[in-house]
C-alpha cells in the first residue's frame, strides 16, 4: 500500500531516468493521468499511453533525454505537499520555479493545473510538486 501516490509517481519517474530507462510504466490514477497530460503538453517527457488492465489501469511513459548529451529533460522533481503537511498557495503567492523555467503543480477547484494555468484563472489551490 502507498501511502503518498503522487510522491511514488515522482519517484518512479526520477528512479528511471538516474538508471537510464526509455520507458516507465505507473499504476494509474485520475490525478496521475493528468499530471502527466501536463508532463507532456510542457515537453517533459517524450509521449505517454494509458492502458486499462481490468483494475487499476497502467501508464506508460516514454521519457525525454537529449540526443547528444543524454541527458534527461527532466532535471528535478520535488514534492512539495505531502500527506502530512498540505501547502497551499494563493494565485499572488506563488513560487517562481527555476525563475520561470520550471512549472509547478496544483490541486485546484477547477483541477489539477500549472502554476501558469491557476494565475491566469486567478485561483489558488495545493502545490503538489515543482519541476525543472
């Protein structure tokens, strides 16, 4: 049982891109999922495919490295709220990442959103993570 899905969500994904992986696969949630549309549409990883196993569902990941270095494209992922302390944050309050380059990522009323996407919509909500 995982007690914290986003922060095994995170993990997976840093896990296999430090050991040099080209595909990652995660159980499925409605937040993983659209945690990962974001991934995608911010050109963090490469593509994405969610496959229904007749329980909870898979995710596979093709993550993004560059041609000539190898490196990842996803260079930090920190969980920021967590199931024992929530951080909330106001549309005015919230933390440039990597000033400006990274994006980070909220639970908000209208759902999970970018940094980005919240303060144009003027709403607050639960940072979840930041990536860089």
């Amino acid at each position: 049982m995982v007690t914290d899905p986003i922060a095994d969500f995170l993990t997976r994904i840093r896990n296999a891109q430090m050991a040099g992986h080209r595909i990652v696969e995660i159980p499925a949630s409605n937040l993983k999922k659209r945690m990962t549309e974001i991934l995608y549409n911010q050109g963090y990883i490469l593509k994405y495919k969610f496959e229904d196993d007749n329980k909870q569902g898979v995710i596979k990941i093709a993550l993004k490295y560059d041609p000539q270095t190898k490196q990842p494209a996803i260079h930090s992922l920190e969980r920021v709220s967590r199931p024992g302390l929530r951080h909330y944050s106001k549309p005015d309050d919230f933390r440039r990442v990597k000033n400006g380059l990274g994006v980070a990522i909220l639970s908000t009323s209208r759902g999970v959103l970018t940094d980005k996407e919240a303060k144009v919509q003027n709403i607050g909500g639960e940072v979840l993570c930041y990536i860089y």
